[in-house]
C-alpha cells in the first residue's frame, strides 16, 4: 500500500518554482503536501497532489523532467510522541528513511499525516500495519 | 556490395595517383605563380619559381597560406580567373570572425559537386534516392555542394535548407525522404524532436545521413544512428577549397577519404610548420590540384587529425583522414591544459546523457573556470538527491579522467540549452585576457 509522488527537477534560480506552481494552478491541481530538496544550483520538489496522472502530464507538457516515485503516507496522532511512536516500529524493523515531509492533516486536526520514502516500502507497510499504525491510500490522500 | 561515383578514379592504385597529382601540381604551381600576384610574391620572398617544383617532393619548399592570408587578401587578391570566368561566390559561416570569400568557375562547381556525389554514393545513394538537403542554402558552402552533388547521382533532391525543424519531418515522412545532410547537430535535433513525437527508427524512412560543417564525436554518431535507424557518416571540407566533398566516409565508416585527385593532404606540426609522418596527430595542409578560380596552396586548415594510406575494406585508395579531434579554433586551453569540446561531448553521450551541452570559460582570480551545462533528462532524474548529486559527481569524473583537469558540472533544465539549426554553439569563453 503506497502512494504515487512526483519528483520534479528544478534549477535553483529565482522564479523556477513559481514556474512549476503556475503549470499546476492553471491545471486546477490541488497540492495535498509539498517537500523540497536543494543544491546551491538545482533543487528537487516532491509534490503529493489530487491527480497524479494529470500532474504528470501537464508537467510533461510544460518542458519539466519528473519522476514518480511510491512512498508510504502514515497517519500520525496529533499528540506529543505521535511521530516518535513511528519511528519507534521502523526503527525496529531496521528500515531506513531516506526522507520524510509531513502534509496537510485533515480537518479535525486529531490527525496529521507523515510522508516517508523508505528503503523497504512492504516491510515498513506491514511492520506499521501490524501496530495499528494507519497507511493512507492514494484515494483517501486525494480526497483529504 | 560497395557502390562508387567514379569506380576508375576512387579505387585507383596509389602509384598512378602520384603521377596524376604530379602532373597537376605542377600545373597549379604555375597556374598560381602566373594569376596570382600575391602568391608569388610569396614564392619570391622563399627564392623559389615553378621550375624548383618537379614534384610533390618539394611541395615542402612552398610556402603556406593561412586564413590571415586571406584575410589580408580579401576579397579579389587570390583569385586566379578574372571575374568574366567565375560564375559563384560562397563564404563562410564566419563561426571564427574572419569571414573568408571564395570563387568558383564552371569547372571548379563542376569538380566539388563531382566529390559530393561521390560522398552521396558511398553513403548508399543512388538515382532512386530522395536525398534532404537541409543544411543551409545560399552563400554556405553546405546546401549548394550536397544540392549540386545529388543532381548528379540523379537522386530526388529536397532542398529544404536548414530550420522548421517540425516540416523538415513532415518531408522526411510525407515525400519518404532516405538520405538526410545536414550539421550533426541539427541532427541530433531533428532526431530529438522526432522522439518527442512518438516516432521510432520505424517510423523514419530515413537510411542514411550525411552529416558535417563541424566536429562530431564517434558517440555522437552512434547516438544519432539509434535514434534514428539511420547510418551516419561524416563529410568533410572547407570553403575555401571548395565545400563540403573534400572528404567523405564509405560504408567502413573509419576515417574520411580525401579526394587525392583535386588535393594532395600533408599533416604539420603546427608550431613549426614541419611535415609529420603517417600517422601523427597535426594540422591538415592541403594543396589544391584542379582549381581554377581559387588555387590554394598548401593552405593550413587549422583541423587537428592524421593521415593514414593503409588500404581501405571499401576498395578506395585515397588516403583517409580521422574524424577531427578538434578544429585548433575550437581548442580552448584551460589551465594550460588542451581541451576540445568533441572530449567533453564523448563523456556526455557515454554516461547517457543528450549531445546538447554548453561549455563556459572563465577566468576568476587569475584562475580558468570550466562549467559544462548539461540538460536533465528522464532517464537520469530520480526523486534522490543523493542518487542525483552522485550522478553528477560521475560526470565531474569522467570529465576529470578525460580532460585531466576538474571541471564544474552544472545540471540545467531541459530545453534551456539553445538548439542550432547550423553550427552549434558550444563554448562560450568569457575569458578576458
């Protein structure tokens, strides 16, 4: 159970992301969370958003190199050591995040939501699943 | 089986071209020591008159010419026909700031569209060809050699000089086009593009590609022919000895063939003008035999490569010369080190990476600075910044291993490199020394 993230590469030279983020809003693509990983020179934004395949394809279209990737969106309680308890299991497992973001939680707030890219997405899936640690669907992150 | 324009001339035994270049050397000697003023001169500074030259021996003797010279002569001072005899002017691109104006009589059109079409045969041409000119027409030496050479292998000529790259596929498709000439990277452009839209190696009718007027790497060839499904072979030459023709590939596609019956070819080294031998890296010297309008000799092209007369699997006979290492004006001497741009290119297209780069020079505290611009591709970008600046660190290596000195890499977004529909423009030196 994963969830689909576009990388997009990026120069890092003023006006380059609002670039990206204009190609998205004129799609009326919804952004549900945003990471960005930078070099003094290049940068790579990591988008969950509503519509993927529309994302990638208005992005496509618009000259920009991106890439999808599957990584994991775990619900996390809204409470002090909410995170710490899921680090807790991977770390456990011995899986190794090799980034995480948060996203927007919902509206309640009682819950936010995590974004790991891990080495091993089944065994972090099943480790996580098995303590009653929730795994967001790609419908249910498009419908938050 | 090899096909050839002129099978009796193009596979002649070695020894009977020597004779033939003998005999005609000493007549453009003397056609140059009677019609020109200002290659006598030259020849009278060195003592020497046409009787010292009874054969290309002493070609040595001869004193060169070089593009200052043309320069200084510009724009009738080399001519060797008055004006009522020549009939065609071409010039160069000026990709080096001298701009260099050449003349041709009938007979001089007649002998470069005559090497042209033996280019077109050696590629696969013939009278049931349609053959795509887009290499640029008018004073370009490129769409009016190829132009005239496919007239006369009888093949359908397209000339669609060079630009609007999306109807030159429309031709290549609608009028099932098999022979493209054009620059290697207008090449590699259309190809790209094609790619873009959807088209595979067997959607293109395309079987060949003549492809010069600059230096190309050998990956360069291969990724063109993959992308394509096409063969590629190089042709050489220089406006100011006639155009492209002087030299072409045939189907073994190592090294060009010089057209020995219109030019005899010498390797020099390029500090001391000395004559190397077979097989030494140096500048390319040629000495026209047959022209008329605008004999040179020994005029210094300035083109690094070697020479080589071991005998050829296609059955010509005429010497061969390497793909040019570098034009010495492409040469850019970086910390002392020489570095051409066909090096970095090589690099590139191994790793994966597309022939559309840009070198910038610069000098900070007293230091050169080379930056190589390379266009992201899908095919190399990952959501991992790691696996990226890694990748990047791969080419900061094997530039390193080929150059031997450390160079920047900077990845760029695609399409901001700028696309040529001539001569690339690869460097940009922003040294001011």
């Amino acid at each position: 159970m994963s969830v689909k993230q576009i990388s997009v590469f990026l120069e890092n030279k003023p006006g380059c992301l609002h670039e990206m983020t204009k190609v998205l809003a004129d799609a009326k693509i919804d952004l549900r969370g945003l990471s960005l990983a930078e070099t003094s020179e290049f940068g790579i934004v990591r988008l969950i958003v509503d519509d993927v395949l529309g994302t990638a394809t208005v992005l496509k279209d618009a000259g920009f190199v991106s890439s999808l990737t599957d990584v994991i969106a775990v619900e996390v309680l809204n409470v002090p050591g909410g995170l710490n308890k899921v680090l807790e299991i991977l770390h456990g497992e011995k899986i190794n995040i090799e980034y995480m973001y948060a996203i927007l939680g919902n509206k309640t707030s009682e819950t936010a939501y995590m974004i790991f890219r891990v080495n091993d997405n089944s065994k972090a899936t099943s480790a996580l699943n098995n303590s009653g640690i929730k795994i967001m669907e790609q419908a249910e992150i498009s419908a938050l | 089986m090899e096909r050839y324009y002129q099978q009796e001339i193009e596979c002649m035994p070695h020894e009977k071209i020597k004779e033939l270049q003998n005999e005609r050397l000493l007549k453009q000697v003397r056609h140059a020591w009677e019609n020109v003023p200002y290659y006598r001169a030259k020849m009278q500074e060195k003592n020497l008159t046409p009787d010292d030259i009874k054969s290309q021996d002493d070609l040595h003797k001869l004193p060169f010419l070089t593009k200052d010279d043309l320069r200084k002569a510009y724009p009738y001072g080399l001519m060797g026909k008055p004006v009522k005899d020549c009939v065609r002017i071409q010039s160069t691109s000026g990709t080096t700031g001298q701009r260099v104006v050449a003349f041709y009589t009938q007979h001089d059109l007649h002998i470069w569209e005559t090497m042209c079409a033996r280019a077109i045969v050696a590629a696969g041409g013939t009278n049931e060809d349609v053959v795509q000119v887009s290499y640029g027409y008018g004073l370009f030496t490129g769409g009016p050699g190829l132009n005239g050479g496919s007239h006369l292998v009888g093949s359908l000529t397209i000339p669609a000089s060079s630009g609007n790259t999306d109807r030159q596929i429309m031709f290549i498709k609608d009028l099932s086009a098999t022979i493209l000439c054009c620059t290697p990277s207008y090449a590699a452009f259309i190809g790209e593009r094609m790619k873009e839209m959807g088209m595979t190696p067997d959607d293109i009718p395309l079987k060949a590609g003549i492809f010069g007027a600059e230096a190309w790497s050998e990956s360069m060839r291969q990724d063109i022919q993959k992308t394509m499904g096409i063969k590629a072979y190089d042709i050489y030459g220089l406006t100011e000895l006639c155009g492209p023709g002087v030299s072409f590939e045939c189907s073994d596609q190592h090294g060009m063939h010089i057209n020995e019956d219109y030019f005899i070819a010498e390797i020099i080294d390029p500090k001391t003008g000395e004559v190397l031998p077979e097989g030494s890296l140096g500048e390319l010297v040629f000495t026209t035999l047959d022209k008329e309008a605008f004999p040179l000799i020994r005029y210094r092209t300035r083109d690094i490569c070697t020479l080589t007369y071991e005998p050829c699997p296609c059955g010509r006979t005429h010497v061969r010369m390497t793909k040019l290492k570098g034009r010495s004006d492409d040469m850019l001497i970086i910390r002392g080190v020489n570095v051409f741009p066909s090096q970095i290119e090589t690099v590139l297209i191994n790793q994966g990476y597309p022939a559309n780069y840009q070198i910038i020079v610069d000098r900070v505290n007293n230091t050169d600075t080379l930056d190589v611009r390379v266009e992201m591709t899908p095919e190399m970008f990952t959501d991992n910044l790691g696996e990226v600046n890694k990748r990047q660190a791969k080419l900061v290596e094997g530039l390193r291993s080929m150059l031997g000195l450390t160079a920047k890499v900077t990845l760029v977004a695609p399409k901001t490199i700028v696309r040529s529909e001539g001569k690339a423009v690869r460097v940009i030196d922003n040294r001011k020394i």
